[in-house]
C-alpha cells in the first residue's frame, strides 16, 4: 500500500473524480496534494469539528457515522476507492456534518482549503473543473438521499 509523491499523478489518473482533467491539468493539480496513510480504525475528522480539508479514498474503506439526539451513533454510508469525502469544507465555513472513520487500514490523498484557494488564484480553470466535480457529487448524494426519504413516505 505504501506509494510514494510520484505516484500521486497516476493516482488521480485511476480516480473516476479526476476523468475531465487531462494530462496538463493532472500535472499542475497534483502539487496540490498531500498523499496519507490512516490506519485502520483511525477518525479522519469528528462531526462538529470544524473543517478544513477534503479527501480521496486511494485505497482502503471509510465510514461515515452520525449522532443521533439520544447521542447513538450510526453508520449511514460506506465508501471505497474513488469516493470524495469532506466535499462541503472546501465550500463553507460550518462544522462537520458527521464523522468519519476508517474501517481498513487506508490511502488517502487530501486537498486543504488553503491549497484549494492557492488553486483558485494559480490555475482557476484547473479549480473550475474541481469545484463543478465536488458539485456534482454533492447533488448525487443529495438525490441519493431524497430517495431514501422517498421510500420512508
């Protein structure tokens, strides 16, 4: 599992998130990032923190778990390689929606807020591909989730 800074362009190659990039655009992106390991049973971030980063899932399986009013904790969504986590942060200015925990033992390559704005004012079309990729999986999920309350009615 261990790979190294100049792997992290072949990475974004093999993530669906990255397909309207093209070589240019994965070459200036990838500085960009930071390539972790998280082990297995590791929180990457706790609901309520408040947040600053977005991720990818390279390898491995995270969770994503929310408190209840009676304080439980519960599982509501699995993700794998390919997924984006934490898309809201490099949005807004809010606390975190819920937490996430590794299952496995994972790879991750992570985007900061303040890289994401360096983007903007370096590479502004690279930045406009990403933004419309993190919209777009924020709107798949907010459909995923309207069907859910869909089937509860």
């Amino acid at each position: 599992m261990e790979r190294t800074k100049q792997n992290v362009m072949n990475m974004l190659r093999e993530l669906p998130f990255f397909d309207s990039l093209d070589d240019a655009d994965i070459k200036s992106f990838a500085p960009y990032l930071s390539l972790r390991q998280v082990e297995e049973g590791s929180a990457l971030f706790n609901e309520g923190d408040m947040g600053n980063y977005l991720l990818f899932i390279v390898e491995g399986v995270m969770e994503i778990i929310l408190t209840a009013d009676n304080r439980q904790q519960k599982i509501v969504a699995t993700y794998g390689p390919g997924a984006s986590i934490g898309e809201m942060s490099l949005i807004d200015e809010y606390e975190r929606s819920a937490t996430v925990r590794a299952t496995t033992k994972c790879e991750i390559l992570m985007l900061t807020k303040s890289k994401f704005d360096l983007l903007q004012e370096n590479n502004p079309r690279v930045a406009m591909k990403i933004l419309k990729g993190l919209a777009r999986n924020i709107s798949l999920r907010l459909r995923a989730t309207q069907g859910r309350f869909r089937d509860i009615i």
